[in-house]
C-alpha cells in the first residue's frame, strides 16, 4: 500500500506543477490508501484554492465531486484513521520536530503511513518528505 497526502491528492485533481507526476506515479499503482484526514485535507485544500482565487467555486466544487466519486468508486483505498495514529504522531513530534521543524500535520500523515504499514509514502512536501524518509518510509515513485 501507498499512502499519499493532501499535496499528492489534489495535484491530480486541480492542476498544478506536480499534476503530470502524480499521473505518471499512479499509472501501475493500484493500492493507494487515504484516511478521513487525508480526506478533510483535500477538502481544504481544494475550496481554499477559491480564496486565493486560484479557482472559481464551480471549479473548485468539481474538482471535490471527482475526488468523491474516485473514493466512492474505489480509485483510493479509504480507510480508518488507524487507532495509534495520534499516539504515534507523538511520538514522531517528541523525536523529529526538534530537528526536522516538522508540523503536526506532518506527522499525523507520516504517523498514518506507519500505522497502515504503508510500503511507500507519497508527496510533495518536503518537510513531510524528510520526516517519512527519517522513519524508513520510501518517498521515491
């Protein structure tokens, strides 16, 4: 399984520079999984495209329907916030943060790629990046 975080997810339904990779990366892969936090993420991060003016809400309300019939349809592995994802995100702050400056959203996702037993852990944020790779977690496509 792959885990993948809000930066990946949206970048293959708003276009941005990272678009044309994320296309390139899910056309073998078949197993990737996201969690109602990943979920809430692309939300956000979708309708707040609309305040920065980089989509009309009608583009932006597109954009969440495709994302919703791709997790309805079976495109993404939902799945359950795993029960030791808070406690492991504490532990990840309480050992990486002082050196990586990582946020709590960093290592809530990279905390759900561990829990999840994730093979590989998709994204764009390069904080995110160096905490999933100081844990073990394969960044590359």
């Amino acid at each position: 399984m792959i885990y993948v975080d809000s930066s990946f997810l949206v970048a293959a339904y708003v276009v941005d520079v990272h678009s044309p990779a994320v296309v390139h990366r899910l056309w073998a892969e078949l197993h990737v999984g996201i969690t109602p936090f990943g979920r809430s993420e692309v939300a956000n991060t979708v309708f707040r495209q609309v305040f920065l003016k980089k989509l009309t809400p009608a583009e932006a309300n597109r954009a969440w329907q495709s994302f919703e019939a791709d997790c309805q349809g079976g495109t993404w592995d939902c799945m359950e916030l795993p029960e030791r994802a808070w406690e492991t995100s504490v532990d990840l702050a309480r050992k990486h943060v002082p050196r990586l400056g990582v946020r709590t959203l960093d290592t809530l996702h990279v905390a759900c790629a561990l829990e999840l037993k994730a093979k590989r852990f998709w994204t764009f944020d390069e904080r995110q990046a160096r905490l999933a790779e100081a844990v073990g977690l394969n960044t590359s496509a």
